[in-house]
C-alpha cells in the first residue's frame, strides 16, 4: 500500500457515575452506603484513504471485523498482482 494513507475515525465514550444514601430505621439501626463507576469505549467508525488518486471515506458499519475487511480490500485495489511465473 506504498502511497497510501489511512486514517481511522472513531467515536469515543465515556461515563462515570456516583451514588450514595443515609437510612435510619427503628428496628435495624442506621446506616449509609455509597457507590461509584465509570467506564469508556472505543469503536471504529470510518477510514479516510489518501492516494494520488484522491481522498475519500469508507464507512465501517460492523466494527473492528469491518475495519480490517475494509483495509483488506482496499490494500487488494492498490498492490500489484504478481506477475505468472513459468
């Protein structure tokens, strides 16, 4: 894929989360509690391809499997076909 550039675009998320609370009930006593979370993600969306030819976008619509089966086909469309040998 000599002349060839790719440019992955993805979407990234994150979220984080905290709770907490105070009873007191006659029978059991009091208490309090609390809680926190958090947590991220990385998901590929599109490749930018750059060539001598121009530059365009492929969507990727499954994910990292559809990223590497994009690569794949457009690494086919750019690298010669080894010629037959006799």
């Amino acid at each position: 894929m000599e002349g060839n550039t790719l440019i992955p675009i993805v979407s990234v998320g994150f979220g984080f989360g905290v709770g907490a609370g105070e009873s007191t009930d006659p029978k059991k006593g009091s208490g309090s509690g609390g809680g926190t979370g958090g947590g991220g993600g990385v998901k590929p969306v599109a490749v930018i391809i750059v060539n001598k030819d121009g530059v365009w976008v492929e969507s990727l619509k499954g994910g990292v499997t559809s990223l590497l089966e994009k690569v794949a086909d457009v690494a086919a469309k750019f690298v010669p076909a080894k010629p037959a040998s006799s």
